[in-house]
C-alpha cells in the first residue's frame, strides 16, 4: 500500500529524510525538505510536490557514480547542508564558536581522480563506481572533473588495457600538474615486454602526457611532472597525495599563512609533498614530517632546488605510532598538523601538554577535527576560527582549518 510522506530533513549522504504512518524514518534520494513523495514498498519512491528552486529535477540516473549526491539542492540550502557537517562535529563535542562563511570552489576543478577500468565484452571501459554499487559508471559528463581529465579518459583506457594485463579490472589515478598529466596504473611494471613498453610510449606522446607510470614504477617520463605551492616547485613521486582542487589548495595555504603570522620556527606535522612547508618556508623556519618517504625525498629535493627559502629540515616520522613530544616542541612557535582522515589524536595530545602558542589544523574529516580540538582546548588552547571549504563539490565530504592559540 502506497503513502504519501513529508520530507523533513536531509541526511548525512545527501538523502530526504521522512518518517512514514508506521513510525519508520526512511531515506529517499534526490528529495528535499518541503517536499511530498509517494513511497510504496517494492517500488521507487516518486516525487509528489517538488520545491520550485530546486537545481535539477529527480532522476534516478542523476546521481549515478555515488560521488554527486546533492546536485538537485537549492545554493543556500547546498550550502548549509555542507556546513551542517562541520557545525554538528563541533556541537558534538561542546565546543562553541562560530564556524566562517564556506569558501567554495568552481565546478571543473578538480585535478586528480582515480578511475577503475574493467574490461566489458573485450574493450576497456573506465569510469567510477556507481553509488553503493560495483557498476561501472562513464565520466563523461562528470560535473566536477578538470575537463582535461575527461579529453584523456580514452588514453586512460588503452593505459589499463596494456598495463592490466589479462586483470579483468584495474585502477587508473590521473593527477594534472603544471607540466602535463602524471598518470599510474595499478600493475607490475615488470610484466610489460618491449611492444607494450613502445605502445605506453605512443599514448604518452599523442596525448602529451608527463609521465605514465605502472604500480608507481615510471615507464615513460617525457618531462617531469611539476607542480607549484606558493610559487615553488615540486616533482611529486607517482601516487602521491595532493589536495584535489587548486583553489581549494590555494585558500588553504592562505588561512594558513595568515595565521601564522610572524611565527618564526613552525612545525608542519604530515607535511606529505610540502603543500603547506614551501609557502611557510618563504618566512619562517621549518621542520617538516611525514610518515611518507617517496614524499620527503620529493620534498628535500623542493628545498634544495627552490630560492628564497628560510632554513628547513625534514624527517620520515609516523606520527601516529612516535608523536612529537613536547621537549621536541619546545623551540617552535607554531605548529601546523593536515593529518589524514583518522585526524591526529596522538600528537594532539601531546601538542596539549607543550608551550607551542598556536595550532593550525588543515583536516577533511570533521569528526575527526572536533575531536582533536577537543583534546586541543582541554590542554589550554583556544579556537580563535574554523573555516569550511568546499572542496569536495555536491559530495559529503568537507575539509576545514581551524586556528588555535594559548
């Protein structure tokens, strides 16, 4: 038997939230608040009423690959729902400030993505995952994608057909940089014999490619991939990680920076490539570490190679098994911390005993952060500001900085 339900919120993953005559809540894709929907057991919810400044109408081939699950929202409410994510971390762990206006970035801009490829009745084909599904889903016409990216997707795929061998599936990351596309497929680089290794060549050189790489072992470099933080070079090693977007990169480096200030020793805790060490070298001392030694040696070759840089040293630490310890700290002004998903709890921690006078803390996981910062505050510390970025366009997913002084 059919009903029809009220839309009443929105879910983490984007979803219309309603609860049914029996008391059930249940989540239904592409529906917003203020909407009706009909929904009957066995069948696909249909829309009833439907908001009239909504983007896109429902389609239940919109959303398709799982990553753009709020392209149909209203800006203002996109915007808030975005936010939410950050302001409910925050209030769950009782810390009360105000979070700044999100700061956005273009559609088209991101730089990197990683494709699976899988073969289908004898050809390659390459696209994403379908949302909570193994289905192979093309990007064509995906809305966030660097449309560089998306001219290469056919050179990606004859990358997969060679390097994969007789696989029926395998990845392929692209990343952009400022010399050419950096591409690696996942592989063994040892399994290519001389007329795949000449038929790499040839994609490489028709479709202008930087550097292909098999397994993170470079096959062919044409010209080494460069990119630029805060006006420095850098060579990346095949794989490694990146923010995704430029303008998102750039806001991040500048809040950063900002907060600083005239800090004359810092710390870059999960320093990876240098993203944040480079700009921050250009006026203060450095000690930069990472767990990731293809990245510190990317890094120090960075520091030797740029001018106009203050003294910096480097180090391969993990940082969650062997944190600094606050003697370690005790010469620094200023710590920055971008960790992983998984946050920093460990070094946090320590950083709650020491004398460091301020914190910034770059994280793209905003549960993670509260709890952090939790640790942070309970040490002494004080959140002077937190600032959204909206780097992962129509996905839930948000990255933040959080600025912190004693």
């Amino acid at each position: 038997m059919s009903e029809i339900v009220q839309i009443a919120g929105l879910g983490a993953e984007g979803d219309g939230t309603a609860t049914t005559a029996a008391g059930a809540q249940i989540f239904i894709p592409q529906a917003l608040p203020g909407e009706t929907w009909r929904v009957e057991e066995g069948y696909a919810p249909e829309p009833v009423t439907l908001l009239p400044d909504r983007r896109r109408a429902p389609d239940p081939n919109d959303e398709p690959c799982g990553g753009c699950v709020a392209r149909h929202m209203p800006l203002a409410m996109y915007e808030e729902w975005k936010r939410d994510f950050l302001v409910r971390a925050l209030r769950q762990q009782k810390i009360a400030v105000e979070a700044e206006p999100l700061i956005t970035v273009p559609e088209h801009s991101r730089r990197r993505a990683t494709f699976n490829a899988r073969r289908m009745k004898g050809k390659m084909r390459i696209g994403y995952h379908g949302r909570r599904s193994h289905d192979l889903v093309t990007a064509e016409d995906c809305p966030v994608l660097d449309r560089r990216i998306v001219a290469l997707l056919p050179a990606l795929a004859e990358l997969a057909a060679i390097a994969g061998g007789k696989e029926e599936e395998t990845r392929v990351a692209i990343t952009l940089t400022d010399t050419g596309a950096d591409v690696d497929v996942e592989g063994s680089e040892r399994s290519l014999n001389a007329p795949a290794r000449a038929k790499i060549g040839e994609i490489a050189a028709s479709a202008r490619l930087a550097r292909v790489s098999i397994g993170g072992v470079p096959v062919i470099e044409r010209q080494a991939p460069v990119l630029h933080f805060a006006g420095k070079a850098v060579t990346p090693p095949p794989g490694a990680f990146l923010q995704a977007v430029p303008e998102a990169e750039r806001a991040m480096i500048d809040l950063v920076t900002a907060a600083l200030g005239k800090a004359k020793q810092v710390g870059d805790l999960f320093c990876g490539l240098g993203t944040l060490t480079l700009p921050i070298a250009q006026k203060a001392r450095v000690m930069a570490l990472d767990d990731d030694r293809t990245a510190i040696a990317a890094l120090n070759d960075a520091l030797r190679k740029n001018q106009g840089l203050k003294p910096a040293t480097t180090r391969a630490r993990d940082l969650f098994q062997d944190p600094l310890s606050p003697m370690e700290m005790k010469d620094l002004d200023a710590v920055v911390l971008d960790p992983p998903r998984a946050g920093a709890k460990a070094q946090c921690e320590r950083l709650a005993q020491s004398k460091v006078k301020r914190v910034v803390m770059v994280s793209c996981n905003p549960a993670t952060l509260a709890r952090d910062l939790h640790i942070l505050i309970n040490g002494g510390y004080r959140l002077d500001a937190i600032t959204p970025i909206d780097q992962f366009l129509y996905s839930p997913h948000l990255e933040a900085v959080a600025v912190l002084s004693r």
